[in-house]
C-alpha cells in the first residue's frame, strides 16, 4: 500500500506531465518559439509521422528552427484533448493525447488531426519533453494552403451623398422635360 507522501507526489508529477500539453498549446497559441522549446529537455526531440514519411527534429537549435517556421507559415491553432499519463520509475513517464488543427491564417478552418505519443522526463524538479511523437491521421498542406484566406473585416459604410436641393433624378429630368415640350401645344390649342 503507497504511504500518503507517495500518494500525493504521484498526483502532483500527474498533474505537472498533464500541464505540459496545455502550456505546449498555450506556447503555440501566443507564437512562443522559446517558450515551447522550453518545454522540452535539452537532448529533447520531435517526430512527425505522415502517409510522405517521418522527419525527425532534436536539440534545441533543431526545435527553434522547426517551430519558427512552422508557426509563421500555417498560424496553427492547436486543440488537445483526451490526455492520458502513465508514470514510471526514476523520473521517467510516457503519455498520449490528440489534436485537432485549425489554422489562424486560413480563417480557423480544419487542417488536420492526430496524436501524439509522449515520452516525459523529470529534470531537476521540472517534467519536460524527452519527445513529442506526432502521428498525422489527416494533414494536407495543400488543404492548409489552399484554404480560403481569413476574412478582412467589413468596411464602415459610406455617408450617403446628399442631393443638391435642386438636383432631381435622371427619371424626374426626363418627365420636366416631355412636359415643357407639351406645353406650347396646349397653349396653342387654348387659343
């Protein structure tokens, strides 16, 4: 039977490798290349699995590299849900949770889903990262470059113009001047 001291560490390394995602999302969310890379250990890595192949991104320059151009092309709007943890020994976990993906650049739309499988590492007090295992289930940039570009925000109306008091429409014009052409042939016959 765990003592209450095992007990609680146990929820609060839980608790800790659960945060990690979100702060992941958070990090994505506000454009903080430093931030995400922050959360990984330093021999820390990421691995995107697609139908084209895999390709594989560790150290901290790499993850830099990687996710300043990622961040800047598509302007992902990450959604993670259905976080499940399973701790280890010696400061060692792993975990699984999804995503869905929408783009910021291309008014929010759908680009892709899948999972990642997680491997968690204690350094110091601190979880991190040891690596992030991204398996695409659907992603396809030409979906994410081809999306309809986020929309622009209406224009203020114009004022609408003000007649002249004398200005009349075309319609009103042409019936003034059939009348005055009447005129004289009314007057002729009054005579």
């Amino acid at each position: 039977m765990k003592t209450v001291e095992e007990i609680v560490t146990e929820l609060a390394d839980r608790e800790e490798i659960r945060d990690l995602p979100v702060r992941y999302c958070d990090c994505v969310w506000r454009g903080d290349v430093a931030g995400i890379v922050d959360l990984f250990a330093v021999d820390g890595s990421f691995i995107v699995k697609t139908p084209n192949g895999e390709t594989v991104h560790k150290g901290r320059e790499a993850l830099l590299k990687t996710y300043t151009e990622g961040l800047r092309d598509l302007l992902p709007r990450p959604y993670i849900h259905n976080h499940v943890v399973e701790l280890g020994y010696y400061g060692r976990a792993t975990g699984r949770c999804y995503l869905d993906l929408r783009s910021e650049k291309h008014n929010m739309q759908w680009i892709g889903s899948g999972y990642y499988n997680d491997e968690y590492v204690k350094v110091g007090e601190r979880w991190k990262f040891a690596s992030r295992y991204f398996t695409a289930m659907h992603f396809d940039p030409a979906t994410a470059a081809n999306a309809a570009p986020a929309a622009k925000p209406a224009a203020k109306p114009k004022p609408a113009a003000k007649l002249k008091p004398t200005a009349r429409p075309k319609a009103a014009k042409v019936k003034a001047a059939a009348r005055k052409k009447a005129a004289p042939a009314k007057r002729k016959a009054r005579r």
